[in-house]
C-alpha cells in the first residue's frame, strides 16, 4: 500500500533549505533532502501528492522543485483539505500557526491518519494541549518532528539510559546549546526529556532578549522568541541547568549526565559522546555498549527524515506506536514557557501550568 500526503507551507523545512543549514545559494532554489518533503522522496510507501501555501511565489517554486503537477497546488491549506483525499498531512509553516493548521487537518474531508507537524509544537501550551485533544477526538497520529528521536544512536543511548541503566539514576544535567528558545532549542528540551522519559515539576528561567535571527533572516518585526535558560527540577528531583543564551557560531550542543552509577557527555557539533562507570568512587571510561563514534549533524540528522517518514509508515502500518507524540512534545514547550514566566514574574514556575499561564503565547517563526 502507498500512503499519499500533502503538505501545509513550502518553506525550508518543507524541502527548499534553511539559512545556517544548507548552502545560501541553494536555498529556495533546489529540493533539500533533510526535510518533510525528502523523506517522503525517501520511503517506500510514501507519496507527497500535494502542497498548499498562501504564496504563489513559493508554492510554484516548490511544485517545480518536487514535481507536484500545477492542479495540485493549492493556494490555501482549505483548498487542498477541502479537494484531497490523504493519508499524512505535513504542517510545516510558521509555529504560531501550527495549532490552526494541525485542527484543520485532524477536523477536515482530507481525513488524514496521521499529522507530521515541525516543531516546536506550538507557541502556547494552551494550543498545545487543544491539538492533542482534537487529534484524540478524530482518531488522528499527531506526530512532532523532533527529528533527534529518530536517529538510531539517540534511541540507542535511550535503551541504555532507561532500560539498561548504565548510569542508575539520574542526578544532575548540565546542557548548553545555541539562542533561540523556541527556535532551536526545543531540539535539547526534547532530548533531554526524552532521555530522562520525564516532566518538568520547578522551572525558573532568564530570557536574554537576543534574537540572532532577526537580522540573519531580514525579519520586517521582532519576535518573543530568544536566548535564554534556567534550572528545572524534574518529577523524579533530577537537576537540570539550560544555557541557551549564545550565538550559533558560538554554541556547541552538550549535555553531562551524572548518574548514581556512572556519568555521559554528549557534544553534537564536536561529534563526541563519553561514558564513564562509576566503580568503588572512581570514573572509569568505557565504550558506549552498541553506539560507534557520536551523534553528528552531518550524518544523523541528515537521515532524521527518512527515518521519521518510515516510522511515519510504520505507525500507519500498525506496526510501532507513535515515537514523537503531541503529549511529549509540550513537556519541551512547558520548560520554555516556564522560563518565560518565571523571567517576567520574577518567581518560580511550577508545572503543569494553571491558567491562565498556560495561555502564554511567544511568538516565533
């Protein structure tokens, strides 16, 4: 069987590049591999049949780009809902509409199975928590693109962390990555609840204010979204501190477990993963069991896509429940609503939000 899908926004993410990911002069100009519409290309059983945008401009440029046929190029994301029949819907426009696009999808005549939405999953915990509920009450997949999760080394550490228990219980994480919050770090914020396979209890947050991105994309207006950090205490009393307060060129993604039993560090953009077992009060290095070399850009998120799109067959199938949930996905944005909060407020936040906190909404692209 070949599941057909359409997409929702045919920016960077959908298949035309990213500025500081892909080469200048090819984006908006060359079909992108890393992205909703590659991993389509990339699966067997997938079929990217039609795109919707509001922009003509870039709704051509991309049905020229991926061989979409001109009748199947919606202007609009109702035209295309309210015309096709799918399988998958992508949602790969700006943040602050994806809980618009995500309920129209799971409510339309399209009848999607699945939705694939970019993260982060949404620019409130409000919103959040009203795509899930939708998705539940229409029988529809809603599936985060938090695209680490589908990298075989981090579902590996996964398993050493939480079911071989290498490093028994953990106490402590440092984390580091770049500015902005909603931007880019919701990708550590997934990874470290995801590895943890927990929820945030205490949040105090800073917000710097920078946005490196209004200049490097020539934005007409400021967002909300920018560095910042803070400490969070998770449900089981694990430490945790975020620094996400520099430039890109300046950061480098590290996370530093210490565990009852032992301690990991993981830097992603020097591609070095280390774990040591704790044995009578001494560190003693060893190999990570099962995962050669580290965690790379170049590599393992390059193949994020294709593996989301056959995980995306494999859910469809029936034969893997949903890796990346709608309900997984907030526990990312309650952190980075938390230190938004917490940052104006002056006080500590706890979670899961009351109203009207959970309302906070923080804008982005």
């Amino acid at each position: 069987m070949t599941y057909r899908a359409g997409i929702i926004g045919t920016g960077g993410i959908a298949g035309m590049g990213i500025l500081g990911m892909h080469d200048e002069a090819d984006i908006g100009r060359k079909k992108v591999r890393a992205s909703h519409a590659g991993g389509y290309d990339a699966t067997e059983g997938l079929e990217l049949v039609a795109v919707a945008d509001v922009d003509e401009e870039k709704l051509d440029r991309f049905g020229e780009a991926w061989d979409i046929p001109p009748d199947r190029r919606y202007v609009g994301h109702e035209a295309m809902l309210d015309a096709e029949d799918l399988d998958v819907v992508s949602v790969c426009t700006p943040s602050y509409l994806h809980a618009d696009h995500v309920v129209d999808a799971a409510r339309s005549a399209a009848d999607p199975s699945l939705v694939w939405c970019e993260k982060p999953i949404a620019s409130s915990v409000t919103d959040a928590e009203e795509m899930v509920d939708v998705c539940a009450e229409t029988d529809t997949e809603l599936l985060v693109n938090h695209s680490f999760r589908f990298t075989t080394k981090l579902q590996r550490l996964r398993d050493l962390v939480q079911d071989e228990d290498i490093i028994g219980d953990v106490r402590s994480v440092a984390t580091q990555f770049r500015m902005e919050l909603l931007r880019n770090s919701t990708h550590l914020l997934d990874t470290l609840v995801y590895l943890l396979d927990d929820r945030a209890d205490t949040v105090s947050g800073y917000i710097t204010g920078e946005n490196e991105a209004v200049d490097s994309l020539e934005a007409a207006e400021r967002v909300d979204d920018a560095g910042g950090g803070g400490f969070v205490v998770m449900d089981d009393g694990t430490f945790v501190t975020i620094d996400c307060t520099i430039p890109r060129a300046e950061s480098s993604m590290t996370l530093q477990f210490i565990g009852s039993e032992g301690k990991l560090y993981l830097n992603n953009d020097d591609g070095e993963w280390r774990y040591w077992r704790l044995e009578d009060g001494d560190h003693v290095e060893e190999p990570l069991p099962g995962i050669e070399g580290a965690w790379t850009w170049d590599e393992d998120y390059r193949d994020a896509f294709a593996n989301a799109a056959g995980d995306i067959v494999s859910v469809l199938d029936g034969d893997v429940p949903n890796p990346s949930t709608g309900e997984e996905a907030t526990r990312s944005l309650e952190i980075i609503a938390g230190f938004y909060i917490s940052h104006y407020t002056g006080g500590q936040v706890s979670i899961p939000l009351d109203r009207p906190l959970k309302d906070v909404t923080i804008t982005s692209w």
